[in-house]
C-alpha cells in the first residue's frame, strides 16, 4: 500500500510532507537541547528519525524520479522556516532584557513591577548624556507585553534581549518554591 502511494504522483508530495515534520522536528530539538530540554529532546529525536528514515528511504529508491528529488529537497527547505516558526511559538526558556532609556526609565521599571517582573533598575552615562537601565528576566513568551511597555514609557529606549545560558536563583524562581 505504501509502496504505491510512494511511487505514484503522491509520492514526491508525501516525501515533501515527511520532510517537513522530521527538519522540523530537528530544528526544534535543536533549538531545545541549546536550552537543556533533558525529556523533551530525546522524544523529539525518536520520532525525528523515524520520518527521516521513510522520506530519505523512499527518495532513495527513486533517485531517477527528479519530482521525488525535488519533493525531498524541497521539504527540507520548507522544514527549516516551519520548525523556526513553530519554535518561535513556543517559545520556551527565559531571555534578559536590558533597556537603555534616557527618559522614562524609573517610570517604566514601577510599572513593570506593577505587572509582576522582577526588574532591577541603575544610572548610567550615555553618550547624549544620563541614561536609566531597566534589567530584567523575563519568560520568552513574556517579551513581547515588555516590549509594549517599553514603547509606552520610552518609544526610543535602546533594548537588548539575549538568552541566558545560566541563572541561579532570583525572583522568577522564588515564586516555583513557595
């Protein structure tokens, strides 16, 4: 059954669709073993590798058939961009941001507080001048509800959002032992 589906016109289609889910599965579990996801990369990897092995299988068997090479090729392109979109969505792990502002800066850091951050707030010295950095550590699915709070106290605040390899303790973390 599988077989004729593969070697009929479906079949650089199926190859194409099979290619998709398994780089981007890949992609993702990638992404998540940087962030030291212990349970979920290996799952990912399992099954990763068991769509690899029927789409890389089947284009192999039909090398002659350039739809098939195409459908193989092309599905690992298309994979790419789905598994960093799919990622992006997820979005799992934590980032640092640091915001630059020279005006706005203790406002923005109160009403971060206000909506439950953790945020540590400094004076600085800028090239134009005295500047106030806002650092806080904020969930990735979080950045964008900071970015609107940037926007509104400080349109023109220079913002820094990295991804941190370690963090040891701290607000975000008191709040998961009580």
């Amino acid at each position: 059954m599988l077989e004729t589906v593969f070697a009929g016109p479906l079949g650089p289609l199926v190859i194409f669709l099979l290619r998709i889910v398994d780089v981007s599965l890949a992609t993702t579990r990638m992404l998540l073993a940087v962030r030291n996801q212990k349970l979920l990369v290996p799952l990912i990897g399992f099954f990763e590798v068991l769509i690899w092995l029927y789409a890389a299988g089947t284009a192999i068997r039909f090398l002659d058939s350039p739809l098939h090479v195409v459908g193989y090729a092309g599905g690992f392109a298309a994979g790419n961009v789905v598994g960093l979109w799919v990622e992006e969505k997820l979005a799992l792990g934590l980032a640092t941001m640091r915001i630059i502002s020279a005006h706005g800066g203790v406002e923005l850091a109160d009403a971060l507080r206000e909506k439950g951050f953790g945020v540590t707030e400094f004076s600085g010295q800028g090239r134009e001048g005295p500047v106030e950095v806002v650092y806080t550590v904020v969930k990735r699915a979080q950045v964008s509800r900071v970015m609107a709070e940037v926007r509104l106290w400080d349109p023109g605040a220079f913002v820094t959002v990295e991804e941190p390899r370690a963090i040891h303790r701290g607000w975000l973390f008191d709040k998961r032992r009580k």
